[in-house]
DNA sequence: GCCGTTTTCGGCCCGACTGTTTTCAGTCG
C-alpha cells in the first residue's frame, strides 16, 4: 500500500467536515496532517510497524489523533471517523466541491434545498432555473455554475512546469510591450519551481494599473475575463488555464513578491511568526499591529528581515522546514544552473536521438559544457534501433575517433541499458564495464506489482556495472503516472550499494523534489541530466535544477557539477 | 486537531473580487 492511500483518506475527511459545516480549524489540521503525510517518502506502514503512534507523531502536523486513526486504518482497514461522515452524505457531493466557485457553503446548501447530490444533477437544477431562487444565489450564479460546470469536465489539471513558462514568457512580454518601463514578473508557483502549475500569477509593481490591466484581459490567449478590478483580474487561457495579475505600488513591491510567491502554507508560517513579533504581513507591508506603523516593504529580504530570518529562496518556500533553517541560519547554498560542466543522459541517431554524436557534442559545447555522456538506448528498446553489444562496442570507436577533435572537451562512451523484468541488464555485463558510464532504467513492463517491480528495481542498482538509475520512478508529467514502487526501498539500495539516481529533467522531472531530499539525505549522489534527443533538449535543465533547489541540493551533492578531471577519477576513469 | 521564545489552554493569516446584498457571505489564492 502507498502512503497516498493514506494522504486521500484525510482529505476525504476534511472534505465531508467542510461539508459538515465543522469547525475551520480541525479541517485545515487533516488537510495539513494530508500534505504532511503526502511529504513523508519513508513508507507510512513500516514506520508504523517500526515505532507505532508515537513514531507516526513525530512527523510535523501529525498528532495524537492522525497518528492513531493512521494505525486504525492500518490494523483494521477503516478508519471509523471516516466512515460516520461518510454515511452522512451522497458520495458525490465531493465531485461538487471541485466545481470552480462551488466552495462547502454553497454545496451544502443545494444538497439541503434541492437535493442536489453530483455534478450532473447540478448542472440539471441550474438548467431548470431552481438555482437563481436559491437563498444567497441568483441569476448569475446560475449562469456562472453552467459554465463552471463545462470548465470542470473539460478540465485539464495541472500544467506541466515547461509548459507553463514557456506561456509565461509570452505573457511578461506582451505586458511589457503594452506597459514600457514597468517590471512585470511572475510569482506562484512559477517562480518556485513547482512541477505542475495550477495557474500563474503575474505581479506589476505600478501606481498606474489601468493600462496594464487592459493590456492583459485583451491578451490574445484570453479567452474569458473572470475578473477585471483596478489592482487584479483574472483571466481564463484558450488552455483553460487560469491567469491572476495583480498590481501593487511600486513601494510594496517586495512585500508582494513575497505574498503572491507564496506557497500559502509558507506564507501562512511567515505570518505567524510575524504575529508572534507583534507584526502583521500582507501584501502590502509588513506593520506593527499595536499603532499600524510600516515596518518593511520594497524588497522581500527587508521582508523577511522583519521577521528575523534571512531571504529565503523560492523553491524552498513550501513550509518544509525551510522556516527553521533559516531561523538557525542553515539554509544551503542551492545549486545554480551554471554550476552544471556537463549532461551525462543523450541520445543520438545511433538510436531515437536527432543528431549526431558530432552534433551533439558541438551542442553540448556551445552550452559551454566541458562534458557529455552519450547514452543510446539498448536491444531491448527495438523500435529506437537499441544498440546490441557489436553497435555499441562500434560506437565507442566513433567516440574515441570524436574525442581526439574535440579535446579538451570529452564525450563520456556510456549507455543507457534496459532493465529487464527480471531486474537483469539489456546488454552483457563485460562489454557494459569497458564504458566510462553506465545508467539502467526501465521502460517496459510497467504494470508489474509494487512488490515485483521493487525487487527487479533493486536487482539493478545492485549490479556493480551500474552507475545511475534514470528516470527512477518513470513517470512523464502530465502523461504517464508513475510505475508502482516503493521508492524509499530504492533509496536504501541506492545508497547502499553507492549507485547515483537521477533527476531527469526533461518532462519527466523524475525523481520529483522530495524524492530527491530523501535520496539526499540517505547520502546517494544526485545526477541532473536532460535526456536531450536533440540540441534544443539541453535547455531543459533548467527544469531539472529547479527540483534539484526545490530538494534542497547544493552544487556538491550533484555529480555532474565536477570538473571533468574530478568527474573521471569519481568514476574511475581516465 | 495541532502546537508551544505567550508551552497543556487558547489560539490558529489576510485581503480582493463577485454577487448577492442594503452591510455582507462565500470563494479563492
């Protein structure tokens, strides 16, 4: 069982207490017990075997009370609180709560008047005008429910990091076109990193918001206005993805930033400590409450100065401890994207990629990488031209024959070798130990039980050829879910047996941020690679230094920040 | 329900916008 299965159970509970009109409190407590436990990569069932409820109480937001419903449902299954909501109300009212604009109050409220119980018989009542007579609703609530009701079905989820940035560029832009000299920036979780977006925030820090707001609801990828006020609105993308602008005065530029950067639950963190010091923060200032006076504002480290902590970098901010490290003054020095000398993950014609090994070295260097790693596909993966032991060994000719034009600059011979459902490797052992650098990963036979694929996983990163696992948990963002396994396991191995894991990231970002904490924090050596297919492939390392920050990651805990010289010698080469 | 530089009780972040209202509730981030 993975821990998510726990994680949903709480959310289902605090969804049918929000319903229930319970107290705000106690909801927000198993929403953030959810996220806490969402957060944990230790399995929540071992820990609980190991150390029982009060092992399960040490994890931050989890108390007497998620910890012991936490070994309920572990020992009998159910969790008996759950199961009392549960009978209270239709199981689709839940579906309500995700309509946009549809929050506990008003679902609540055409469950009791209407009868309401799932999207379907919501969309029925508004079509019949039932709705606009509702207490509290009207005639554009009806109207709004329709449409919020097709947006939800058609909805997309989440965009995918690249994508997102991508669009954002486009937009700073435009804004910046349409408003010269203003400074246009985008916050939210754009700015920390995250891997998938929900919607992007852009902040202009103006005392003329008028012409700037006009500019962005008539954007050309708008293709509904949801908001349009004199220091924010609200657009829906023809991507049905939502985009806020907010204006501020120049003077609150810093305080602002560091509101719509958010995380909420870091933002929530920062301003009670700042309650604690007598201050109040928003998006504006941070205040003295006792007589209002203005404390701090234009830049966010002058804001986080008033709560006596150094500025905190973005990626961090997501009240992961972050707070506590900055209070003892132990944040690390995250890695930069200059730091990276070299890509050990790419492809080329000899395979699925779309250059050379030439073209690709030559892209690698004008990069001003001092490295690469070329890592064709195996035998197994037929429909790339996978290499067979006789390809490969010929392709290392090629590399050796490239390597004496191109010096300094070196191409790494390596491969990128399936691991078989067994858990054996694609290609012979003895040929795979006369490359400089060996990654397995897996990329078939995805469906294989937690159990199986775990011990098949493991089997690799036992194998001493091995030097990286990529892409460990298999996922594509937006694409395809992760296969099943327990990745903690992984990380156990890894470390143990000094095998590197990979963050990939190249629309995969895989191993994700916390993942990669945790393989951190077990002591594996991290490796940031792009997977690149092609030359433009190599800027999406950006993406992948991202998660690494948001891990936490310093440059020295990332293999492929090292000299070549170093590099070598770490992998005993020449 | 959680938590502690106000520590086992009594707090728990803050504001904009919308749509419904005659002063505010609900939702969102």
């Amino acid at each position: 069982m993975s821990n998510l299965t726990i994680v949903e159970l709480f959310r289902e509970l605090a969804d049918w207490l929000e319903l229930a009109g319970e107290d705000g409190f106690r909801i927000r407590a198993y929403q953030n017990a959810a996220r806490a436990l969402q957060d944990q990569s230790e399995d929540l069932g071992k820990l609980a075997a190991q150390g029982g409820v009060k092992a399960l109480k040490q994890l931050d937001g989890i108390g007497e009370g998620t910890a012991k419903k936490i070994v309920e449902f572990l020992d009998t299954g159910q969790i008996a609180a759950l199961e009392a909501q549960r009978a209270k109300f239709p199981p689709g009212l839940r579906d309500l709560l995700r309509v946009p604009e549809f929050g506990p109050k008003k679902v609540a409220a055409v469950w009791h008047e209407l009868g309401v119980d799932s999207v379907d018989s919501l969309e029925a009542v508004a079509k019949e005008g039932k709705l606009a007579a509702l207490k509290g609703f009207g005639k554009k609530t009806e109207e709004n429910v329709l449409k919020n009701l097709q947006l939800f079905r058609r909805s997309r989820g989440r965009t995918t990091l690249p994508e997102a940035a991508e669009l954002a560029a486009s937009v700073v832009a435009a804004l910046q076109r349409a408003a010269p000299g203003v400074t246009v920036q985008p916050a939210g979780s754009l700015r920390r990193g995250k891997e998938t977006i929900g919607d992007l925030d852009f902040l202009v820090a103006t005392d003329d918001a008028a012409p700037i707001m006009q500019a962005f609801v008539s954007l050309p990828e708008v293709k509904e206005v949801l908001a349009h006020g004199p220091t924010k609105s609200s657009v829906l993308t023809v991507g049905d993805l939502q985009m806020d602008l907010r204006a501020v005065p120049p003077a609150s530029l810093g305080a602002a930033l560091q509101y719509f950067t958010g995380s909420k639950e870091h933002n929530v963190a920062v301003r009670e400590r700042a309650v604690r010091r007598g201050l109040s923060l928003n998006e504006y200032a941070v205040t003295r409450i006792a007589d209002g006076s203005p404390v701090a504002s234009a830049t966010e480290a002058e804001v986080y100065a008033a709560v006596g902590l150094p500025w905190i970098p973005p990626e961090l901010r997501e009240n992961r401890g972050e707070l506590a490290l900055a209070d003892a003054g132990e944040l690390p020095q995250l890695i930069e994207v200059d730091d990276l000398r070299g890509d050990l993950h790419c492809h080329s014609t000899w395979t699925d990629g779309k250059l050379s090994i030439a073209e690709m070295a030559a892209a690698a260097r004008a990069r001003g990488y001092d490295y690469m790693a070329l890592t064709d596909h195996s035998k197994a993966l037929a429909m790339t031209g996978g290499l067979d032991e006789q390809r490969l060994l010929t392709q290392v000719e090629e590399i050796t024959e490239l390597n004496r034009l191109l010096a300094p600059f070196r191409i790494l011979t390596g491969i990128e070798v399936d691991i078989l459902r067994d858990g054996s490797l694609d290609l012979d052992e003895a040929v795979l130990d006369q490359l400089d650098f060996v990654i397995a990963s897996i990329h078939s036979n995805f469906k294989l039980a937690r159990s199986e694929m775990t011990t098949r996983m493991i089997r690799a990163v036992e194998n001493p050829v091995v030097d990286l696992i990529a892409h460990p948990t298999g996922r594509v963002l937006g694409q395809r879910e992760p296969y099943e396994l327990d990745v903690g396991a992984l990380i156990a191995a890894a470390a143990h047996a000094g095998t590197m894991l990979e963050i990939n990231a190249n629309h995969r970002l895989d191993l994700n941020d916390l993942h990669a904490r945790a393989a951190r924090d077990a002591g594996v050596t991290l490796v940031i690679n792009t997977d690149a297919h092609s030359a433009k492939d190599f800027a999406s390392m950006k993406f992948g230094v991202l998660t690494a920050r948001r891990a936490g990651l310093s440059k020295h805990e990332v293999l492929n920040t090292l000299s070549l010289t170093e590099l070598l010698d770490r992998l005993g080469r020449e």
